[in-house]
C-alpha cells in the first residue's frame, strides 16, 4: 500500500516548478533578465577555466592543461590522480571528488590563486606513475 501512496508522488510532480517557469519565462521583461544573467553565468565560468588553465601554465606547473579549457560546464575533470586529489582535500581545503571532478563555481578572482597554487603544490609533490612499458 506504500507503494501505491509513493507512486504518484514521484511519477507527478508537483506543479510549482512549472508554475515558477511560466511565471518567469512567460513575461517578456523576466525572460530577458534572466537570459541575461544565464549569460553572466556561462561567462563567468568560461573565464574562471580560463585563469585556472593560464594559471597553472604561467606557474609551470607540469603536466597539460588544455582539458580544463577543452570542457565546458560548471564542473571539470582536473586530470589529479587519487592521492593528489586526497592531498588537496586533507592539506588545502579544496573539496573534489577523488577521481578529480571539481565544481568551478565556487572560483573566482578572490580564491583562484589559491587553487593554481594547491594544484600545482600537490602535482609537485605528487608526481603521477608513469608506466616503464
């Protein structure tokens, strides 16, 4: 019988969301403000990839770093192995999963020093294994 009270409530959705979108979408003034801050939005990360990648390349840091700039969205795969991931969790605060993936919206000119320079600090410290093949 739980299964039958539950059903619905995921199958359907409640209406609100839909609402909110008509609300905002369906008048011309809000449909533009908010083109315009998606905009702001995608831009923002595009340049936070960019000064990460800059960054990283300015510093030396070894290893490419065209990928951080080749993505898009508002998360990036850093190309960090595990240990170099856990390093930059335990010793710089910097929170990613440990297979690298790292959301860009919490970078901005204030911290993106910071974060060029904890990479570059644990790819340094932490070189990847290379394969002798």
């Amino acid at each position: 019988q739980l299964k039958l009270v539950t059903r619905p409530m995921s199958s359907s959705p409640p209406i609100h969301g839909a609402q909110l979108v008509m609300k905002i979408l369906g008048n011309e003034a809000r449909l533009i403000a908010w083109k315009k801050e998606l905009s702001g939005m995608a831009d923002r990360i595009l340049e936070v990839r960019s000064q990460l990648r800059t960054g990283l390349e300015k510093k030396g840091t070894p290893g490419t770093w065209h990928h951080i700039t080749d993505q898009i969205g508002m998360f990036s795969y850093t190309g960090l192995t595990t240990p170099q991931c856990e390093r930059l969790i335990k010793d710089h605060h910097i929170y990613l999963t440990k297979f690298g993936r790292i959301s860009l919206a919490g970078l901005n000119n204030g911290n993106i020093q910071y974060m060029v320079d904890s990479i570059d600090e644990v790819v340094r410290a932490l070189p990847p294994i290379t394969s002798k093949l």
